[in-house]
C-alpha cells in the first residue's frame, strides 16, 4: 500500500514547501524507501509553459517532454530521479479532463460538479502517480496557499484522499507549513499566524499531523509549546525550519528536528521496512555522502566570478536551474562561483562589454524568448570570443553564437535568426521544418529528452567521453544547415547532433580556451552529486586559467 505525505502551506507563499518536500524525499530515500513526488499547482494554465519568467519564475522541462514548475527541478536535483508529466497536476489539466467526459458522455447524465467529478479527477490523478511509479511514498506539495479559492477543490481532495486510505492505518499524513514571524518592537515569535492558518484547514476537514514553522531563526520552546496547544498537534510534531545559508542544509536541519523520525513513527515506516524485500539503499542518497556534498559546498579552497546575462535578471528564480547546476559545481571542486546576474540590454551600450563582463572569468549565456536584449547576448558572446573568455552559451545562447559568427567571422553583416528578424538575407537560425504551420503556444515546441551524437576527437567528446548522450530541448528554431560548411572551414565546429544529423546541438570554436554552445538544456539534468557535465568543465577550464595565468595571454 502506498503511503501518502500531503504539504500545505500556510499564511503566504514562498515559504519554501518545494524545498520542505525535496528535503523529506531525500531523507526517506535516505532510509530506503522509495519515492516520489507530485506538484500540485491551482493555475488555470494547463503547464508553465506559456508562463511570463518574470511571473513564475523558470520553466522546468522534463524528460517526456512536459514544461513544470521550478519545484520539480528541486524534487529532481534533490532525489536524483525523473519525473514524468503526470507527477505535475493543474487546475487547467483538471478541469479539461473533466470537461472532454462531459462532451463525451462520460457522466450518465449526471450534473457535473466540483465534488465529485473534479476532486475524484484529482485524486484520479494521484492513484496514478502511485500505481505507475510503485513506490512506497508519494509526497504532494500543495501550491498556494490555504484560504485561496483556487486551492480549495485540491484540499478537499486530499482530505477524501485521507478518509479513503484509512486514517487509522497510518498511510496518510498531512504536514502544514507556515511563517512564524517576529516582531521587532516586541522581538517575540509570533503564533497568532499559524494558529488562523490552522484553523482555515480544519474549517476544510484538515487535521495537521506536523507542523513545519519557517522563521529567521530556531523556534524557541515556548514557541513550539504554544503552537501545540493551541494547535492540538504533539509538541514534538511541531518541526523548526530556520532560514538556512544554503538549500543543500535543510534536510539536515530538519532530520535534527525529528522531523523523519516523527513521520517514520506517524506512518508505520518502520514495519513497511521490515516487509521490504529490496531495502538497499543507493550511495547517492546515504546522508553521510550528502554531507559529503555540502561540506565541499560550504568549505570553498578557491573563488571565480561568471556573469550570466540574461533577459530576466530582476527575478533570480527564472534561471535557478542554472544556478543549482553552477552549485553542484561549487561542491565539486570546492569553488565559491560568484554569479554576476548582467542584464543583456545593458550590453547593447557602448562599452558595456567592457565595463560589464570585463573583470568575470568566464561567461554563461541561457536561453530566452523574444528579440528583448538579443543584440546585447550577441555582443556579449563576441567579448567572450575575440577575448578567449570561457564561454557557455546555451539554447538562444547557442543559436546566437551562431549569429555572431556569421556576423564577425563570415562577414554576414546582417545575419540573424529568422525568429527576430524574417526579412534578414542570411537566416543563419530557422524554424524548424516541424513547427512550421503549428498556431498554438502551449506544449508545441521540441521539448524532453532526445539522444544525441557526439563526434569523437572533439571537446565535447572529451566532456562526455561517449559518443551518444541524451539531453532535454526547449526551442522552435535550429542551425540552417545552408551555413553548416563555409561555418566549419572557418574554425566552428558541429561537434554533435541529431541522429539524423540534421540538426546541430553542439557547437565549438577551434583555437578558443572554452567556447561550447548547447542547443539543448543541460541545467536540467544536473544533479546535486552528479553536475552537469557541460557545466563542470566550464568551471574546471575557468579554474586552470586562474591556476595558470599565463593560459590567458
């Protein structure tokens, strides 16, 4: 029988349930159970996909293709594992399944209505999760925030969830997470929040099992008693989650607040071990390695700056892939990266390379949408080229890199992609044959994980040292091949592609320190003790240089 662990949150968002649920994950798998985990988000979007970065923050692509929530990157980098598009429920997918029955026949003639059709689609679609995956705990993180309208449908299904798996046989939990603020004229932690949250959830039929308090600072005794008495929660089930230095040490934080132990207890867990028949556990989730990992990240022995210039600086979560995957780094080769966050409109100044990305080691370049700060990246990648600066530029990074090229080595003064300009001469970048004639937006471009070939004698071969990887996709536009030739005999190389070899994923110039473009994402792939590769010998080249200065003359 699967077991259920459901996270709400309470009073605002942002208080870090993703990284509650990452957290719990790993520390289960930690005990050899296995796990997995489902994103609820109460949007009317049927995924992310379509979403604004500066709204939601990055859009996180899976394997099979479904464009996510940031937070199952987390689920993902946390528990290195895969998710797959049904672990990611939405109030769109919800509501469009329900409403394809009704034109179908499906109901009987029954008036359709939120209970029973929407909440049994819900729980529906978490039965799914369970009996697709097998495994012994399926962790649900609630989006929003309890009270929302939008949230509602999805918390009454939770508390049917609890009612039909059996409170008394203890396969079913819920753990609410909430904001313990202080008030500084008074300097006490405050309560009165977390008790009105509560209180919202039991007017729903919600009983909290534990209570997650996210604060600056540990929760204090008197805090956690008066939070189980006014609360009816076990002043041990009352769980201290204080503003960490990193993500990386909240699973620590908690297992030393009991928080495994007290949901081992509440769910039976440890005669579910004993039945078990496979009860080993992977050296990747054994916690001692884990603290393996952050004491490489939190005991840096060396330091270099990257710029990432992108188009949605003002909102750090809309490159956190990114960031995650730099930090996996970190841990690795015990570097402290300092990630300058440049806007590339800014590039487009006169001397803003100079001034901008002139004192960094080595240039990052993501993906993005729209012709916004376009010709800011392209200067950027030129500095980073005519300047032998490590460069990795990926997706638009990559098709820019392309642009720039044809631009400055080639001679194609007006060379773009046809997606920014469909008058220019030379469409260096163009649609794919495959997205020609589509019209809708949503789940349309080459998305998910495809094999790639890798051309051996090349850097990028070096990188991986195999000759066929897989990686996951984002985009609408490729490499016209028209270009490919004159491109390679004047010094940049295709160093993989498609198996069809039609389209390009891999670029690198010749005679460059590191100057490596991806079409593909490789971000979302990299794991806490696993880094991307592309990444991790972007730093270790940056690294040498700093080592060896002379490499840069």
């Amino acid at each position: 029988m699967t077991k259920f662990i459901i996270i709400t949150g309470g009073v605002m968002s942002g208080l870090g349930k993703g990284v509650v649920t990452s957290s719990l994950g790993k520390l289960l798998k930690s005990k050899g159970f296995s796990v997995s985990a489902i994103k609820i988000d109460p949007y009317l979007n049927c995924d992310a996909g379509t979403m604004n970065p500066f709204e939601h923050g990055e859009v996180f692509v899976l394997k099979d293709g479904t464009e996510v929530d940031l937070d199952l990157g987390n689920y993902e980098r946390f528990l290195d594992t895969e998710l797959q598009g049904i672990d990611n429920i939405t109030t769109g997918k919800v509501y469009r399944s329900v409403i394809e029955k009704e034109r179908a026949g499906e109901y009987l003639g029954k008036t359709v209505q939120i209970i029973p059709h929407i909440t049994d689609e819900i729980n529906r679609r978490i039965w799914e999760v369970a009996d697709d995956t097998g495994v012994d705990i399926v962790l649900i993180e609630m989006g929003g925030t309890v009270g929302d309208i939008e949230s509602m449908p999805f918390l009454e299904a939770s508390r049917q969830l609890h009612m039909e798996v059996g409170e008394e046989k203890n396969n079913s939990l819920f753990i609410h997470t909430t904001l313990i603020p202080v008030l500084e004229v008074v300097g006490e932690q405050k309560t009165k929040p977390t008790q009105h949250s509560v209180k919202a959830l039991r007017e729903i039929g919600i009983e909290p099992d534990i209570i997650v308090g996210r604060s600056e600072n540990k929760l204090e005794k008197s805090t956690k008693q008066k939070i189980s008495l006014f609360c009816d929660v076990p002043e041990e089930a009352v769980i201290s989650s204080p503003n960490a230095d990193s993500i990386y040490r909240v699973p620590l934080i908690l297992d030393d607040e009991g928080l495994t132990e007290r949901v081992m207890e509440r769910l039976d867990l440890d005669e579910l071990l004993e039945e078990k028949e496979d009860t080993s556990i992977d050296p990747s989730h054994k916690m001692e390695n884990w603290k393996n990992f952050l004491h490489g990240f939190e005991n840096p022995t060396s330091e270099i700056d990257i710029a990432l210039v992108g188009k949605y600086c003002d909102l750090e979560d809309a490159y956190v892939s990114h960031e995650q995957a730099l930090n996996h780094c970190r841990a690795k080769t015990k570097t402290k990266i300092n990630i300058e966050y440049v806007e590339s409109e800014e590039l487009e100044e006169e001397n803003g390379p100079e001034e901008l990305l002139g004192d960094v080691d080595g240039i990052l370049i993501p993906g993005g949408f729209g012709d916004r700060g376009t010709e800011g990246k392209i200067n950027a990648i030129n500095y980073a080229r005519v300047n032998e600066l490590p460069i990795l530029a990926i997706c638009l990074g990559f098709q820019l890199s392309v642009v720039e090229f044809a631009r400055n080595v080639l001679g194609y003064k007006e060379a773009h992609s046809f997606e920014f300009d469909e008058d220019t001469p030379d469409p260096v970048i163009d649609l794919l044959p495959k997205q020609r004639g589509i019209d809708k937006m949503g789940g349309t471009m080459r998305l998910g994980a495809e094999n790639i070939l890798v051309e051996e004698g090349t850097l990028a071969h070096n990188i991986y040292g195999k000759t066929e990887i897989s990686e996951r996709h984002r985009h609408r536009y490729e490499v016209n091949l028209d270009y490919k030739e004159e491109m390679e005999s004047n010094g940049m190389k295709f160093s993989g592609y498609s198996l069809n070899e039609k389209r390009m994923e891999i670029l690198e110039i010749e005679d460059h320190p590191f100057f490596i473009g991806s079409q593909f994402h490789p971000e979302f792939q990299s794991k806490s003790m696993k880094p991307a590769p592309l990444f991790l010998a972007f730093v270790n080249t940056i690294l040498g240089q700093k080592e060896d200065p002379s490499d840069e003359d």
